[in-house]
C-alpha cells in the first residue's frame, strides 16, 4: 500500500502511535514485568509495574567500578513492587511512581541494615520524591542494634528535607562502642536533620540521654543520674545540659565542637566536679572538687602537631584520710642486705591516648591516722603539677609533713619535726623524701636490768646505771634508696644509736624496728650508715 502523505504538525506533537507491551521475568524471576508499556513515539513514556523477588543487590553492586574489582562491595535481597503511573524518560521531574517495599537487607563492612517495616513506600509525584513510613533496623560490627525512622523529602531544585531519628533505645546497647565503660543503663534518643540544597545540606541534629547510669573499668562508683543533651545547628555542636552523680558528689558537663561543613574543628569538652568521693579502697577516703578542660584539634592531628587530645584545669583535695592498717615486719640485718630495686621500662609513645597537665592542690590538709602514724599532709602552696600522658606522667612541686605528727612503735613514739617530699621530674613519679624526727629513750638503774642494758651504758661510757638520750633521724632521697642518719644528745656513737633502737623495739615487740617502720613507710630498701662494730 500507499503510505499517508507526511504530517509536519502531527509530528511536531509527538503523538502516541500505540504500545509496546512487555511481560515475562529477569535473572531467574528475580525481576517480574508485568504488563509494561513503553509508548511508539519520540518521547517514550513508560508505565506499569515491576517486582521484585529477593533481588541480589550484591550482583548488582559488581557491576559498579571500584566494587566490581575488591568484593568489598555490599550485599543483600530487596523485595516490593514498582508501580509506574506515568513515567517520561526524557522528563523524569515529571515522573509518577510507587516503590512498596516489602522486605530489604543490606550487609557492608560488618554492618547490617534490615527493613523494620514492611509496606513501607517511597513516591515520586509532582517532582518531588517522597519516603513514607520508612523505619530501619541497623546493627553494629559487635552486635548492637538499633531502629531508626527515615522522613526524607527531594523537591524541585534538588532540595532536601530529610530527618533520621534514633528511636529511644537501651543506654547499654551502646556501651562497648564506649572506651573504659564495662556497662551502662538508662535510655538514649537521637535525630539529625538535613535541609537545603541537595549537595551542601545544612545540618541540625540532638541527642539525648536519660536517666543514666554508666560502669567505668576499674572504677568501683559508677555514675549515676546521668543526663545528658547535646545539640548540632550550623555552628556545630554543643552541650545543653550534662549532669551526673559520682561518690556523692556532683558533675557538670559542658563543651562544643564546631563544624565547617562536614569537618569537625576545635573539640573542647568542661567538666566540673564537687565534693566527688574517690573509691580508693578500705581505710583510705580522698574527696575532691575538679574543674578540668579535654581539648583536641583534629586539623592538628592531621598536621602531625597536637594529635592527642589534652587535659588541663585543677584538682583541689578537700579532704583526705589514710587510715589503712600499717605493719612493721622486717628486721635491721635483713633491710641493709637488700639491693635497690630494678626498673623496667616498658613505654610505648604510640599508645598514648591523652596528654596530662594538671594542677593539684589541698584545701585542707590530709590526714594519715593508724596504728604506726598519726599526722598530717599538705601540698604547698604552688600545688603539685601533673603532667605527660595516660602511659607516662610525672610531678613537679612538694608535699609538707605537717610538724608535730607522730610515728608510733608500740609504746614509743618518734615526733615529727619537719619535713616534705619534693617532685622534681615532670616524665616520672619521682619523690625525694627529707624528714627528721625525734624520740626520747630512757633507762633506769634496775637490778634486772637486760644484758644488752649493761653493754649500751658500758659502750656510752656513762657513770650510771640509768639514762636518758634524745635520738634524732633524717630520713632523706628517693624512696627506692632512702638513706637513714641518726644521732643523739647526748652524743653517742651511731653503733650505740642502733643498740638503743634495738633495745627499744625489744622493750615493745622483738622482731620489730625502727628502720622497719620505715621500710614500711616507702616500701622500699632503706640504707642506714654503716656500723664500725658488732651488734
């Protein structure tokens, strides 16, 4: 036959010269066409429907450059039904559609994210694509799982108005995501909002925490009450209201973090701590008030300078107890027989995690009170600062032995007249120990007097039978090699010195001694000056 003549005006309008029908499936069934039509004229316009039965999402993410070549590319089944109402392919904007989800999972890099509700719907109308109902089950690499709920809105000119919301969810879930939290309760809630322009959104965002209670490692108290607000607008994030209770005390917590687009800036976290008992063990009580700053930069840390996060502020001492059982032990011969212990240095700089520089300070003195001493401590003035890392730190400053304390051995008694421990080395714990104190011993003529009586006045080259000496001892240096010097008045040789110490420990307990009470005191070897004579 004869085709009809060209019609210019009926090609200008591009009219539907009918259909093309597709039906059948794809990858084994996995893709159901049902019923599709794409219309026969230049400006194809699809509709109908499609399914989807457990369609692998990982076959389909190999075929993406930079998934296809590693396999580290995701995985996972989608299942729903595509509904194309009016679908113009060279007018997208256009376009209306349905995807009803009926059941979704995704794995990538430990995670998992699964569909938490079926017949869930994403639509696109009118030129804006819209998710309703959408709600997601997301678990972590170490198990911990969470429901989040998706609100998202794409409108013309690419404008996003998207909400991801955390629903409240059990403290705990999270607590191995925590570094040094053994366990936590309480609840958690979070959302983040992104509105604007589709490629440089702005962000807003809150989370929440309630009713908090939260187990540190090595730490007896946990913290209690804990709540907690943080807030993210386009200045960055800040801390509304931080609360907690510790050893019976009070935290508050404070702190921003501002944002430039995606980029985290300077990160400065405040904590302020009142009448905080520390739990330090039986018969020992130290209550402190704290104002302490965490500061870190990342874009520091990404030039190489500052990458640690640092701690600075004060902790002042309110009050403090030691009241911890003392035992003297250890005999004369066998402190000056032992060595100076040995020191193994096992520091690793990469595993630091924060660096120290602390001031530390008493408001009042501290008190040590027990059955071998009865006195007080109080850090100068300057205050004792800490500095170095959590692996490596050390002191500079000095600690004053309040005069007037007692060191008690049985039923003798050594007052303390002066004395301080000094830090000197800002890398290491390293005190020096400068003490003196004195007691007085005295003999009466006794007829039963002992033998080790008679040699001390005959070495004394005393006329009497009885007498009274003051002795005098300055203990002084490191504690891992404590040097011990004695004298008396009236004067004796140090070899008499030690007959007497030793005839007053025998007096209260025989195996017990001087020098063992300061062995004791540093846990360390003791050197006493050495004897000329026997003993």
């Amino acid at each position: 036959g004869i085709s009809p003549p060209f019609d210019l005006a009926r090609h200008r309008r591009d009219e539907s010269d009918g259909f093309i029908r597709v039906s059948g499936d794809l990858w084994d069934g996995q893709i159901q066409v049902d019923d599709l039509r794409i219309t026969r004229q230049r400006s194809k316009v699809v509709s109908g429907g499609l399914t989807l039965a457990s369609l692998d999402l990982g076959a389909i993410a190999a075929t993406i450059p930079g998934w296809a070549d590693d396999g580290l590319g995701p995985t996972g089944h989608l299942s729903g039904k595509l509904t194309l109402g009016h679908f113009p392919l060279d007018r997208p904007s256009e376009a209306r559609a349905e995807l009803t989800l009926g059941a979704m999972h995704v794995a990538a890099e430990g995670f998992r994210v699964e569909l938490a509700s079926p017949s869930a719907k994403v639509t696109l109308a009118g030129g804006e694509l819209t998710s309703h109902g959408l709600a997601w089950s997301v678990e972590t690499p170490l198990g911990q799982r969470g429901l989040f709920d998706l609100d998202a809105r794409i409108g013309r000119g690419q404008q996003l108005d998207a909400t991801l919301a955390l629903r409240e969810t059990s403290l705990g879930t999270l607590a191995p995501l925590l570094p040094g939290v053994e366990r936590a309760e309480g609840t958690v809630r979070a959302r983040l909002t992104a509105q604007g322009p589709l490629n440089a959104p702005s962000y807003t965002g809150s989370l929440e925490i309630h009713d908090g209670r939260v187990f540190l490692e090595r730490f007896d108290s946990p913290i209690d009450s804990l709540e907690l607000a943080v807030a993210l607008d386009n200045s960055g994030f800040s801390i509304e209201r931080g609360s907690a209770r510790i050893g019976g005390g009070t935290l508050r917590l404070s702190g921003t973090a501002p944002l430039a687009g995606t980029r985290l800036g300077r990160v400065s976290l405040g904590l302020r701590a009142r009448d905080v008992a520390l739990p330090l063990g039986d018969g020992i009580r130290v209550t402190v008030d704290s104002d302490l700053e965490a500061v870190h930069d990342p874009g520091r840390a990404d030039s190489g300078h500052g990458a640690l996060p640092r701690v600075t502020g004060t902790i002042d001492v309110v009050s403090a107890e030691y009241r911890r059982p003392m035992s003297v032990t250890a005999d004369l011969a066998a402190l000056t027989a032992r060595g100076k212990k040995t020191n193994v240095d096992a520091y690793d700089p990469t595993r630091d995690s924060v660096e120290l520089d602390v001031l530390v300070r008493s408001k009042n003195s501290m008190r040590v009170e027990n059955d071998l001493v009865e006195g007080e401590l109080r850090i100068d003035s300057a205050g004792l600062r800490i500095s170095g890392s959590d692996q490596r730190y050390g002191a500079v400053g000095a600690v004053q032995i309040v005069p007037g304390g007692r060191v008690r051995l049985r039923r003798n008694a050594f007052e303390i007249r002066q004395g301080i421990v000094r830090f000197n080395d800002p890398t290491r714990i390293a005190p020096q120990v400068d003490l003196t104190a004195s007691t007085e011993y005295r003999r009466y003529d006794d007829p039963g007097r002992s033998e080790s009586q008679v040699a001390t006045s005959g070495t004394a080259g005393s006329s009497s039978l009885g007498g009274s000496w003051r002795i005098h001892l300055h203990a002084y240096g490191e504690p891992e090699n404590l040097r011990v010097d004695l004298t008396s008045d009236p004067a004796l040789a140090q070899d008499d010195i030690f007959l007497l110490l030793k005839t007053m420990a025998t007096d209260t307990c025989k195996k017990s001694t001087a020098a063992g009470y300061f062995k004791n005191l540093t846990m360390h070897n003791i050197h006493l000056p050495e004897s000329k004579g026997g003993m």
